[in-house]
C-alpha cells in the first residue's frame, strides 16, 4: 500500500511538472502569427504593424511567418492544423468567405475562434463621369432602365466581385462584368472610358477623382469616410451594406477562452495606440476594433450574404 501511495504521489508530482503553464500565465512565450499573404502586400503591411507593436499590450513578442498561395488558403490551412493552446493566430478577410462559397477552399470562417477584427478598408463605387447619372440616385434610376448594361469592373469570384453583387441585390440591378486581376487594373480601365463602374478605393481612386477623371457614388463604410467627406455611405442611401475589406484575428478552433479574452484586451489597448492608428492610416486603412462577439456578428451576417450570392460569384 505505501509503494501504491508512493507511486501514485511520484506520478501526481511528474504530471504536475510535465503541465502546461496556466491560462493565467498567458503567454509565457512568442505567439506566432501566420500571414497568409506574400510580404509587402496589404495586408501584410497592416499584419506587421500589429506584430510591431503589440508586445507592451500583450507581454510577449509575435513573430511573423508568412504564408501566401490560393487566396490566403494555405496559410490558413496550417493554421487550422496548429495546436490550439493560443501560441498561433492568423488573419482572414473576406476572401476567405468568398473562396469556401466558390469552392476554392473547404476551410469556413467558423473553422477559426475569431478574435478581434482590427482594421478596415471601405470600399467605393467609382464612376466614368457621365451625363447618364450624376449621383447614386440616377445612377440606380439608369441602371434599372438599362439592365445588364452598365459595364462593372471587379475580380471575378474575388471581393470586389462581391460587393459589386451585394450593390445588385440591394437595389435591384443587373450589371454586366467584366473581370480584371486587380484594383489598379480596372481603374485604370475605368479612367480610360472602357468601363462605366468599378469597385475601388481610397488609395487607387482618390487621385482620379479629385482631377475630375473619376467619381465616387457611395462608400460602403458605416460612417462618411474623412478622406471623401461628401460621398453618401449606402445605409444614407437606404440599404444595409457594409462593403469593406476588414482584417481580423483568428486563432484555432477551440482555443482556451483565457488565451482568447487575453489576445482580444491586447488587441483592443492596441487599436487605442496613437502610433499604431497613424501608421494604419499611413497604410491606406482604418482601425476598427470589434471584439470576438461582435466579430463573429459581423462574420456570420456576411456569410448569409454570400451564400444568397453563391450563383453571381460562381466562377
């Protein structure tokens, strides 16, 4: 009985040694952070400047890894497979919902705790100037005179193809597409008079705009945009649309709620950081902190909405 008892003290002591460190003490070493985007991008720039700046928040260093291939899929796949003790987190955007809707990827948003969403890209609806419409309001007027004949540039089966749909299924339009690989591309097509619309943003649009080339109808921030002051958001223009390409922070499915709440707080004092929003901006993007509820809000709503999609973005 007193070896039993010795043995099973002996065992306790070694489990005891061999146990992680307690939730309390998260984290007690780097977190890893798995970019899935090749460096310089975008969204790599604005990942950096989390992982730059995080550490008097979070009490620990997280170092980068980057991950690019189909979409951001490969990155988020081996962050799918990582332990989920909270020492490896990612980052999704749209494109993620898009590719599991179009097949491209079996992997859903819900395959991920999200975390926090930290920043926010609005998008526009550019314009050739034409004698057709001169705001949003003949512009919906014209388009559903004329179905299928206004010409929208976007990257089919991308984000700005999804919005491009969700402007159609708010208010009743049909556009004819036309593809480009990226923003840069079909603005340029649009400034050239081979388009009549685009999806495109502050940083490829604005110069356009401001020489007279271009014009914004609307932004699909939830608030006018400071930079364009004077566009209508589509909630003033009576639709419910958010149309933004946000970055937010995923960890592995069922990581520990004391690792999440911690990473979430961190992130939160983060997007307060004078520095860190002026580097943000800086970057071409906003800070827009939602935390792991209203985050997964935001995710589930959207993915409703491009389920309802699904035929449109069909490739």
């Amino acid at each position: 009985m007193k070896l039993r008892t010795g043995f099973a003290a002996l065992l306790a002591a070694a489990t005891m040694i061999a146990a992680p460190a307690s939730a309390q003490d998260y984290p007690d070493h780097p977190v890893e952070f798995i970019v899935p985007w090749s460096p310089g991008g975008g969204s790599d720039t604005l990942m950096r400047l989390i992982a730059g700046n995080i550490a008097p928040y979070l009490g620990t260093e997280m170092p980068i890894i980057n991950m690019p291939g189909v979409g951001g899929t490969v990155g988020l796949r081996e962050a799918s497979r990582r332990a989920n003790d909270g020492y490896t987190i990612s980052q999704v955007h749209e494109g993620l919902l898009v590719a599991t809707e179009t097949g491209i990827t079996d992997l859903a948003w819900d395959d991920f705790e999200p975390i926090a969403l930290m920043t926010s890209s609005p998008q526009y609806l550019v314009v050739h100037p034409t004698e057709d419409y001169s705001d949003f309001e003949e512009f919906v007027t014209y388009a559903k005179a004329h179905p299928g004949e206004i010409t929208m540039g976007v990257t089919l089966g991308g984000v700005p193809h999804l919005h491009a749909a969700m402007i159609e299924q708010a208010y009743g339009l049909q556009f004819q597409y036309v593809g480009y690989e990226g923003t840069g591309e079909r603005v340029r097509a649009l400034v050239g008079g081979n388009l009549d619309a685009a999806i495109g943003d502050i940083s490829s649009s604005k110069q356009f705009v401001d020489n007279g080339d271009l014009q914004f109808l609307a932004v699909g921030s939830t608030e006018r945009a400071a930079e364009a002051p004077d566009v209508p958001t589509f909630a003033e223009l009576g639709a419910d649309l958010e149309l933004q390409v946000t970055r937010g922070i995923v960890m592995p499915k069922d990581a520990p709620q004391e690792a999440r709440d911690k990473m979430e707080a961190a992130l939160e004092e983060l997007s307060k950081d004078e520095t860190y929003i002026e580097q943000t901006n800086n970057a071409g993007a906003a800070v827009m902190f939602r935390g792991q509820e209203a985050y997964s809000a935001y995710l589930a709503k959207l993915d409703e909405t491009v389920k309802s999609l699904s035929e449109v973005l069909a490739p």
